[in-house]
C-alpha cells in the first residue's frame, strides 16, 4: 500500500512527504535521530532541513534541530537528490474521468519516485501538470517499459480497481521486439517460478510452484527478428523479461538479461530502449461496470529497423 500523505504538508514539485516512524532510542535531538536514521544523507543536510522547517510532526508543526527527541507516531520529510538526471520524454493522457485516468508512459521514465528518481517520475509529473494531489498508480511497469498505466483519483475507489489485480480479471497486452529461435514453437504459454535473483536488481527462475504465468505469441517477421505479443497472467517483477529471456529471444535492448550490460545506477542510453511496450490494458470498470479498453499510441517501430 502507498505510504500515508501528511494531510498538513503540501505536494513538493508533485512529490509527497515520506513518513519515519520514531520508536524508543538513544538520542537527545532530533538531528541526532535523523542523522543516524539516514546515514547516506550528510548531518549537515538534515541540520539545514530542519532549521528551515522541512521536518514536521504528524500535525504539521516543523521540528527544530536541537529540540529534545520524542519517540512515538510518525515526522514527515521531503526526499531531495542533489543530481537527478533529466527524462528528455513526456507521457500523455489517454483518458480521465472522475475515478480513472490513463497515462501513456514513455521509455525510461519510473512510475514512482525510488533510487535515483524523485520528480522525474510518471507520479509526480502527473501531479504537477494536473493538480490532483490524491493521484496513485494502480499498478506498475517497469522503468524501462513504455505504455500503458492506470491511475485512481479517489481514495475511496483504490480497492475496488485494486482487487481487478489480485483477481486477475485484467487483460493485459505487451508487444516485444527480440530474435527468432529456430524449433520454438508458438504460441505457447511459459510458466515458472520467479524469484530475486543477483546482482538484487535482477530476477530469474527457479524450481518451485510457478508463480508467473505469460502467454506469447509471433506476430510479424523479419530477417533476424520477430514482434511479439505477450500477454502476462501474473504481475511478477521483470517477468517478461525473465520469460523471454529464458527462452532464448531476449528482448533487443535489454540491458539486464540474460547478461547484464548497464546496471541500475548507470547513465542510460536513450537512443536504445528496452523495446518493450505495455501495448493495451482492458477491464470491467468496478466503479462505473463500463467495458474498458485502454491502447497506447506509442509503437517500437518497424521490426526490420531493428539493429542487430
């Protein structure tokens, strides 16, 4: 579930405050607290944010640097990043209404802030160019994937389209581009079980009750190359990747499988994305019960443009 937004604390740059728990412990102020808390970010940093009131408790009210540490409830913060790169794409809405809106999500752009990403992500653009502060994402594709994305507007309609995903009554289409395998027969239905893998930003199969489930299918040729339609069951981290990938047919530009080739905290190459794209995305709106289909109007192009 998302984390809880400080009803007292504004959206920062479509950003919401993250909260921190504060238990029972040893220090005296609360720049000590915050300081041990978040080593990665120098103790100066956390001096100068709060002496500027950018930490508050639950009511909103800013905590001073050297006032005496209380253990209980929860403060808010804002994230900063001292270098975030710039995504040089823009999504597009493909459709909004009073429950739903759908974005169209270009390559290399993250659906929410983590690592690296802070305000150059689907979430917080969204929130900046259109004002709505409760905007969450319904599910999520990854950071390298392009397409289609659902978001809820209102808190109180987030289980019913949640509970769409956990019962699995979401058609969901992707198109790949990636090599042809002699003797593969397709279509065909791969299925495994998918599991954290090394480095940590990887995933890959292993013995056990399959938990991720993808139906692929052939749909065009070219030389070397093939465009695929994949249609996922399950919602598993990477999972086509995964698939594709153990199946021989890497998907052309992925930079982490089968080999990895840049990792997570690397520049990216924006001239090749990963060509994958979250093609289509159709439901029974529990909300409205009006037929939905949603198709994105971005494309990965002819497949024998491909480089090999």
């Amino acid at each position: 579930m998302p984390a809880p937004i400080a009803p007292a604390l504004p959206l920062r740059g479509g950003v919401a405050a993250s909260a921190v728990g504060l238990p029972a412990g040893p220090w005296a102020t609360w720049l000590d607290f915050f300081a041990d808390r978040f080593p990665h970010v120098p103790r100066g940093d956390w001096q100068a944010r709060l002496q500027a009131g950018e930490v508050c408790d639950a009511q909103g009210r800013p905590l001073p640097p050297d006032a005496a540490y209380r253990a209980h409830g929860k403060a808010w913060y804002y994230r900063s990043l001292h270098a975030e790169p710039r995504v040089p794409f823009e999504a597009a809405i493909l459709f909004r209404d009073a429950h739903l809106l759908v974005a169209d999500k270009p390559h290399f752009l993250a659906v929410t802030p983590g690592g690296r990403h802070l305000h150059e992500t689907l979430l917080a653009r969204l929130r900046r160019d259109t004002g709505l502060a409760e905007l969450q994402p319904l599910h999520r594709i990854d950071r390298e994937t392009g397409g289609v994305v659902l978001f809820s507007l209102r808190r109180e309609d987030r289980d019913a389209y949640h509970a769409l995903f956990r019962e699995r009554v979401v058609d969901k289409e992707y198109e790949a581009i990636a090599p042809l395998r002699d003797g593969l027969a397709l279509p065909l239905v791969r299925e495994s079980r998918i599991v954290q893998g090394t480095p940590f930003f990887r995933q890959c199969e292993a013995q056990g009750e399959p938990n991720a489930s993808t139906r692929l299918a052939l749909v065009e040729t070219a030389g070397p190359w093939g465009r695929y339609r994949l249609a996922p069951r399950t919602g598993q981290r990477h999972q086509l990747r995964v698939h594709m990938a153990a199946l021989g047919i890497p998907i052309r530009g992925d930079a982490f499988y089968p080999d990895v080739k840049r990792g997570p905290d690397e520049d990216d190459d924006h001239g090749q994305p990963l060509q994958l794209l979250a093609r289509a995305i159709a439901f029974t709106d529990p909300v409205t019960g009006q037929q939905r289909r949603f198709e994105s109007l971005r494309t990965l192009g002819p497949v024998e443009q491909a480089p090999a």
